[in-house]
C-alpha cells in the first residue's frame, strides 16, 4: 500500500536528517500524524523560523543572539589564545569542559577533497583578519583527529605560522578511563610517541 | 553555553519523536540548521500541511487520499473477511505480507488501563455498524501479540461472536529463521501447545 503524498513527503524531509533512514523517518512521520495539531504546528513553525532567527558571531561565527557571541561579549576571555573548531557543537563540547578561557574560531567544516571542500570554503580569512586587531599569540586547532580534521590542521599551521603566531594542537592519547587492551593500534602507537614526564 | 531559544524550540519540538533524546534531537537540530533554506522549508511546510491533507478511510479507518481507502476501494477484496489492526502501520506491514485478501479496521489503538485507554477510546463501535451492511463472517484480530493487543483481541471476541461473527486471532509461535536456543520461553510454550499435525 502506498503511503499518501503528504505523508510522503514528511518521509522525505525526515529521512535526511542524520542516521535516519526511510524506516525510522516512517515512524516519525505516522507518530507525528497521531500527535495533537498543536504540537505539530509548533514544530512547524520552529523549523520554519531556525534560519532567520539563529545569528552567527561576526567575529568567530559561534552561534549568537546579536552581532557578538556571549564567549567574544564576555570580557574576562583571554583574547590572545583562541581555539579552531569544525562546527558550533565541538565549540559547545570545548565550553562544557570548562578548560579553555579562551575565545573561539568556528570554521564551520573542515578540508575534504572527497567532499569538495578547499580552503576557500572554510571560514579561514576571517581567523586571519583577527590575529592582528585582536593581539592573537596562540591558536590552538581542535579539529577532530581524523584525517580531515588533521590535514586542516597542517593547513592552519603553514598559513598562522609564517604570521608570527603558535599555532598548538589538541593532544591525541588514551581518553579517560580507556582500557589499553582495547584501544585501536594507532591512538595507543600516538600515545606512546607523544608520552610526557610525570 | 546555552543555545539561542530558536534552536533550543526545535530540540525540544524533535525531542519528543519516538526513540529521540535531547541529544538526537541536538545533532538534528544542528543539521537542520546547517541546510539549505529549501529543504528547511520544505520540511517546516510539509509538518504543518500533515494533519489537514492526509485523511482516513469512512470504513475502515485506514489512510486514505478520498473518502475511502485503496483497499476499500478495491471491488476484489474479499468484504466477508475483516482483519482487525491496532495501527496504520500494522496494516501496512500485513499487506506486504501478501497473504490477505479481504478488507480491515484499524481500531488507533488498543485497551490499555495504564494510560487510560478503554473500549471507548477505539474504533470498535464502527466495526459493529459494518458488520451487517458488509456481511462480515469472520474477524480476525491482529493485534499485537503483548498483554493489551491480547485483552483487546478478548474484549473484541466478547463483543463479535454474540453477533454471530467468527472471531480468530493471528497466529503465535516460532518465527520463520527464529532458533528454538535462542527463543523465549513462553513463545516456546505456545508453539508447542499450538502443535499441528504436518
């Protein structure tokens, strides 16, 4: 039995969204039809309205509510270290480890000849354009530790360097309560490499 | 960091699908908000237009794109036999099964006392109206096979067989691939009461 359009084209919209295929995007879809209207307009209207009503920082493209993001309005951030991010989640991870008093750079993706992403589409010139106005000394990359994530890290390093800033890299090694046994080869070959006096 | 409210609706909105937390409905909300405007739209458009253009079968209750569903509509259907679901979904599910030939009656729910849902609540009274004008014979409940799918499929033999209708229940027992090691047992047990010859 085929499903109605409309109801198909829920489907559609949902099976996009990440990890979600036409069988779980099915089941949104009918449990969204047996909701109240109320509800279902309300999640209408709150995707309808995300784009106009989302702002990026101007300065490090964070998510904000006015021109400047809450980290770059807050005065008590050193201004002289800024940690590189892919997107606004890793940037909110960064924050709740409550580690970095730093401000933020939000590429908003990362280097991926696979993808067709260059550096042209990465938010790069605009981490340039701070460093100077902004006294930049330190730049520390938190791209994941994947392959794309490290290439843009290479990258960022050969551009800021040449400009008289240190440009630092998160560290790769066993995570908290990792157990050695199973760890994949290449974290524990990285750990060993970069292992540290106690 | 707290998100901007825009996006803290949408999470809460996606929060509420089956099986999505806040931290699904997050990465859903953050993807959402990294697409195109189109699809945004798309999506916010094909939500609210969801309750008003899809509509259910006079009959049987079934999705339907006019007044009665494909099924009802289809003249070689067998009208004497009725196959009782819980949901649109089961009834989706029976018909790729292929093995059913008459019409249906999706009941939107079943009896459960724990979230306040008695015979009223479904679509029983409907059923009893169909079964003299369309000649029904024989029921069959295929609900499912859980404590309130089986005091539903008791509720409706009470209700069906003082009318004069047959009333059978889908069969339970070992599933096809399923190994007898692995099964549980009081599916076993049924299997094993429910024996018949070969």
């Amino acid at each position: 039995m085929k499903l109605p359009p409309a109801l198909e084209r829920v489907v559609a919209s949902l099976a996009r969204l990440p990890g979600v295929g036409e069988k779980t995007a099915t089941r949104f879809a009918f449990h969204i039809l047996g909701q109240s209207d109320t509800w279902t307009s309300e999640l209408a209207h709150a995707v309808g309205e995300l784009h106009s009503a989302v702002q990026h920082c101007e300065r490090c493209h964070n998510l904000s509510e006015g021109p400047l993001c809450v980290v770059c309005n807050d005065s008590t951030r050193d201004p002289r270290r800024v940690c590189v991010t892919e997107g606004i989640q890793d940037l909110i991870a960064i924050e709740r480890a409550g580690e970095f008093d730093g401000r933020y750079h939000v590429l908003h993706g990362v280097l991926s000849p696979v993808k067709g992403i260059g550096p042209d589409q990465l938010r790069i010139d605009t981490l340039i354009k701070r460093l100077e106005p902004e006294g930049i000394e330190e730049v520390i990359v938190a791209t994941n530790v994947d392959v794309e994530g490290e290439a843009t890290a290479l990258l960022l390093q050969r551009l800021l360097e040449k400009r008289g800033v240190t440009v630092t890299r998160i560290a790769t090694g066993v995570p908290m309560g990792g157990e050695l046994e199973y760890l994949d080869q290449v974290t524990l070959a990285r750990a060993l490499r970069d292992r540290r006096p106690i």
